[in-house]
DNA sequence: ATTATTTACATAGCACGCTATTTAATTGGA
DNA sequence: TCCAATTAAATAGCGTGCTATGTAAATAAT
C-alpha cells in the first residue's frame, strides 16, 4: 500500500532526521558551521584537547566519518591538532578562539531549531518521545 | 553540558535514523539493494510507469537527489526509462523483472528491521511514537 | 505568433555517513 | 629482545542528501 513508507518507523525516522538537520543547517550557516562541525564543538566546548578516538566514541560515528569531518573543521579554522605527549600517533584536538566564540550563538541555533521541532508537545509528551526514541535506539543497537 | 546533545531530540533522531538505515542497508544487501532504492522500489512496486517528478513527491526528496538514485538503479539494472508519450521532456520510471521479483524479500527484510527497531514496544507505543514522530515532522515542515 | 515563464530532467559540487585498506606507533607475549 | 597483535589516524571509494545551474520542452502572456 502507499501508506506503507509513510507510516513506518524507518521511514518517519529518516524524513525527521533529515528536516532536523536542514533546519540546523539553515540557522547555523550564518556562523559558517555544518551540522557535523556542530556535533563535534559540542563535545570540545564540554571539553577541549581530546583525542579523535575520544570524539569518535562521543558521537557514535565511524572513524573515517570523524577524521573527514575534522578535516574540513581545520580547513574552516575550527580546530587545530597537537600533537600528544603520551602517544605519538595520536593529534589532540583543540578549539580555535574563532570556534570558542561562536559557542553562545550555535547553541542558541540549535535551541531554536529544537524548540521548532517540539512546539506544540508538553512535558510529558517530550519526554515520552525521547523515551521512545531511546528505546529504539537501543533496539537497533544491540542485533 | 554532556548530555545536551545525547538528550536532544536532534541529535536522537540523526542518531536512530542511521541506525534504522544501516540495519536496513544491512538486510537488503544481499539482494543487491541500497536504502534509498527500496525506497523507490517501494513506490513502484506499489504503481509502476511513473515519472521522476512524481516519485520526488512521494519520497520528499530533492529532485536531484532523486536523478542521482534512479541514474544508480537504471546502472544497476532495477529500472527503465522509457520516453513519455504526452511530454517529450519526462521519461517514465519502468520496473525491470529483476525489480520486480525483489518485492517480497525486501519488503520481509524491511519488516524485520522495523520489528527489530520496535520490539518491545506494544501497539499503544507504537501508535504514540509514530504520532509524536508525524507531529515533530509536520513542526518541521511549516516554518 | 512570438516571447516569457514554467516545468522536467541532468549535472556539478559539497557534506556526511559507511566499509575497507594502509601506515605508524604502541603494547604484549614468546 | 624480538615478533605479533593492537591501536590511532589517514585515505580511497561509494551512497544519499543538499543547493545551484543548465537545457530542452511545454505553457502562458502579450
């Protein structure tokens, strides 16, 4: 039946997702930032100088994914890479002031395009969807 | 915080649409499909001789991304264009056999993944998750 | 009828996800 | 100690999404 790709979860999932991160995209372009740059500020905001395994674990890519994601990040300016002290095959990853800057207004994008995504949905309704969402994360990740 | 982005309703939607792709992927792949072609499979399947700007709508893509997806079925032998007879600028989207023989192992492979994404959950979870999902989806789609 | 606009599709170029492979450094075991 | 296994990261190649452009055919407007 037609109803078969709209109605099922997979398809919800990917249509959602993907609005979710046009519409990031849209608001944080004015910063000169990519929804997967976002991501990764995220984690340095929280924490700077880490590893790229670190941030590969934090977001749940796959390596290549974050090793091309931070390239295009020091190609921007983002992030710079020093080299470790303990290990020598590794490059911590640090936050340029330009990215350090730029911390307020992304979040606050983000927020937005969140509180878009949510409107109309009361407490309890968020917290049921994120719940649910879990769930089937977990679903999938464990098989 | 840490759990600003593992608690946004943004980054948990990327994060299960990708799983919900690759546990697809996964399964079709034996068969010599990739998600967005089940996904047009899907439609054509359900009625067959269409054109490229129908199936754009049905999906909600971009109608580039959708030439990109059928010039790779019509290299993998899944469709044929044939031209149009009213509208000499369309090309209408044709069924191989092979295509067509597909159709109830990708659609038991795409059954299995969704069942897998929502074990556990009874019919009342099921039906609020996919409502909260068309509700966000819909946030998204005004604005 | 001629011109302008719209429509259908293709193409170029990019972001970001994946798998598979390679290189270099580190760690562990014989 | 030396060799094997593991680990950190880079790279190649591909699928799928996007925007922006170009081209040809169809439609609308003058």
């Amino acid at each position: 039946m037609d109803q078969f790709q709209h109605n099922s979860a997979g398809y919800l999932a990917n249509h959602m997702a993907r609005l979710f991160a046009a519409g990031l995209a849209r608001r944080i372009q004015p910063l000169g930032l990519a929804p997967a740059q976002f991501m990764v500020l995220l984690e340095l905001w929280h924490s700077d100088g880490r590893t790229q395994a670190d941030l590969t674990a934090a977001l749940d890519v796959e390596q290549a994914t974050m090793a091309n994601t931070l390239k295009r990040m020091e190609r921007d300016g983002l992030i710079r890479r020093l080299p470790s002290e303990e290990d020598r095959r590794a490059r911590l990853i640090h936050l340029t002031d330009r990215a350090r800057a730029l911390e307020a207004e992304a979040k606050a994008a983000a927020g937005a395009q969140n509180a878009q995504a949510l409107a109309g949905l009361d407490e309890a309704e968020r917290a049921t969807f994120t719940a649910l969402m879990r769930r089937v994360i977990g679903n999938m990740q464990r098989g």
